[in-house]
C-alpha cells in the first residue's frame, strides 16, 4: 500500500463507526465532566436540597434529566454533517433572537431575582441565553466565510456582523445579564479576530466599547458596587464582599488535597450560590489544589482537543466553527475561575458542565456533539 493511500483508508475505517464515538478522547472528556459535575452538584447542594425541599437530591435529580436529555442531543448532532449547513445561518441568527425575545412575552418568559431570563415550560425553565450564544458562533462563522472577500469593507463586512452582536448585546441588557452580554463580546471579537477582520476595525471598536462599558456599568448601581467590590472585598465583608471572602476561604481551607467530598464547611449557607456560580470554590475546599489542578487540566484537555479537530479541517467554516465551539466551552470556564478566585467582579457566570442548571448543561453538550461532528467528517467541505 502506498503511502498516498493510508489516509483514504484510515478514513474508510472511521466512517463505520458511529459519528458519537469517532472522537473517543471527545467523548471521554464529556463523560469525565458530566460525571465529575454531577458528584460535585451532589455534594454542594445536598444540604440545601434536604433543608428546602426534604431531599438531598433534589438538585441532582433534575440535573441528571438534563443531562440525559443532553447526551441525546449530542448523539443527534454528531450525525450531522454540520458544515454543510452553513447557508442557514440567517435562519440560526433568527432563531437566536426570537428565543431571547420571547423572555419578555407574557405567558412564556419567567423572572426570577429580578431578571427576566427565563422561558418557562411550566415544569421546569429554560434559559435561552446560553443557546443564543452558541447559535451566534454559528452565523459569525458561516458569515466570514461566505462574506470573506468583503470583509475589509466596513459597511458590507464588519457592520453587519457588529450590528448582530450588538443587538444580542441589548437584549442580554435588558434581561439583564450584563455578563452574558460581555462574553457575547469577548466571543465575537475573537472571532472575527481569527478570520481576518481588518485590526484598525477592531481597535476602534475598543477604544468605542470601553467607555460604553463604563457607562453601562455606572449607571446601575449594583454593577458599579460589584466593581467596587473586586477592588476591595473587605471593605464590605458582610455585605458585598462577603461572597468573594467566602471564596476565599474555601480554597484556604481545601489545602493541597482538600477536606474530601462531602465535607465543605462554605457550603453550608456561608458561600452563597454554592451549586452554581461557586461551585468550584466547594470543590477547591473539598479536593484542595490538586482538585483544582485536575478540573483545569479537564478544561485543557477540552481546548487541545478543539483545537486538533479545528486544525484537521479542510473547510474554512469548519475551521472558524470549530475555533468559536471550543471557545464557547472554555471562556466561561475561565472566567467562572477567575471570579471564584476573586480575578474578576462577581458575575452569575456558570462552571461549563458543574455548576447546577440544565440550559447551560445543555448547550455545552450541544457544543460537543458539534465538535465530534467536525471532527468524524473533518475533509467535508460546504456544497
């Protein structure tokens, strides 16, 4: 056999197995961080979960349905030959805006803590965000590429692009979650950073975004005190810088191995949100520094092997697909560390597949099944 050959062969092979498995490492990491984020939701909310609604697992109970409904939808898109969609991202984008809407409409959208960003489906609730977002990578790479030969026009490339995001922005505001509109931003910029948007567009639109950004932020006042709050959590340690200290103290008492699962003291009513946004602080108390080292180790692993699957690919869509997916999956879980660590104000922003709700569990599943897609039909190209 010559060596011509070998990769048509290897690439025969590959098509009998099936699309959810042809990327094991992939798969194996999904499993490894569902599971490892299901013992986690345990352990963090079983207490609460015992005290307001007289069972331990509550929480886990309703991640778990999440969770199968979500392995579901991942096996469904693996067999998809996602690149060869491309020329629906207008019906994506649509899509994307009409399920944010529909968190205002009577009837369909739910509040809760003073924010409107919810859909309800009477049993349980779906936040549209984190689809919308996922949604948006979608059209963002579908448009560099069908839109690569105008996008050193401002009006005919970047503007419409900018005027997307910046519309996804508003409605994100109004809701509001100013967080989820900031990694809108961050997630659109670099973007159109890796398909070739001309710098000088980029540069003023950050010298234009910061004092926007500023102006949002203070015009608000429990944004500017978040602010404040990261500058100097003690100076309000019961009050606003309570939940940063609480943070803190978890990690020092969690050591270099922690004090094992199960055994936070934090959890228990001192850290608030300690299923959700904090729920890597319960588990730094719990596994210590080598927890800590194993979950982004985790999160590492998901970024190598997003980047090998988007290297692999021979189509430029498939390639800025595959760069905004794995981005989707690993900016959130950064920034989520980097608040527990007291890096950056606190901010609702969930632990990709950890911290307790099913809309993000969803799509960061969503986001695998894409991935695997790429990667088992890695030498498709659009028609």
């Amino acid at each position: 056999m010559s060596w011509e050959k070998a990769p048509r062969f290897h690439d025969q092979s590959e098509s009998r197995l099936i699309a959810g498995f042809s990327n094991l490492p992939l798969f194996g990491m999904g499993i490894l961080l569902t599971a490892f984020g299901l013992l986690m939701i345990y352990s963090s909310s079983a207490v609460m979960g015992l005290q307001k609604y007289g069972d331990a697992f509550y929480f886990v109970k309703k991640q778990a349905l999440f969770l199968v409904a979500g392995w579901c939808l991942y096996f469904v898109v693996a067999q998809i030959p996602i690149v060869r969609l491309v020329k629906l991202r207008m019906l994506f984008l649509v899509t994307a805006l009409l399920i944010l809407l529909a968190v205002f409409l009577p009837g369909i959208g739910a509040s809760a803590g003073g924010a409107q960003r919810w859909i309800s489906f009477g049993f349980t609730r779906f936040q549209p965000s984190e689809i919308a977002r996922l949604l948006l990578v979608f059209y963002i790479s579908a448009t560099l590429t069908l839109r690569s030969d105008r996008l050193n026009s401002f009006n005919k490339g970047f503007l419409p692009l900018l005027i997307v995001t910046g519309a996804m922005m508003f409605l994100l505001i109004l809701q509001p979650d100013f967080g989820g509109a900031m990694s809108v931003l961050v997630l659109s910029i670099a973007l159109w950073f890796i398909g070739g948007v001309p710098m000088t567009y980029l540069s003023g639109l950050f010298i234009l975004t910061i004092p926007a950004i500023v102006l949002v932020v203070m015009k608000a006042a429990y944004r500017a005190k978040r602010v404040l709050t990261f500058l100097d959590p003690f100076a309000d340690s019961q009050g606003s810088g309570f939940q940063v200290i609480q943070s803190y103290l978890a990690f020092f008492n969690g050591g270099w191995t922690g004090v094992g699962i199960g055994n936070s003291q934090q959890k228990l009513f001192y850290l608030p949100e300690a299923h959700t946004d904090f729920i890597f602080s319960v588990l730094g108390e719990e596994l210590g520094v080598v927890g800590v080292i194993l979950i982004v180790s985790l999160f590492l692993g998901v970024l190598y092997l997003g980047a090998r699957i988007t290297r692999s690919q021979i189509s430029t869509f498939g390639y800025y697909l595959g760069c905004g997916v794995t981005l989707f999956l690993v900016l959130p879980a950064l920034l989520n560390m980097m608040v527990t660590f007291g890096l950056l104000p606190t901010k609702g922003l969930p632990l990709p597949f950890f911290s307790s709700g099913g809309s993000s569990l969803l799509a960061c599943l969503l986001a695998l099944g894409i991935l695997q897609s790429l990667s088992s039909r890695r030498n498709e190209d659009i028609k």
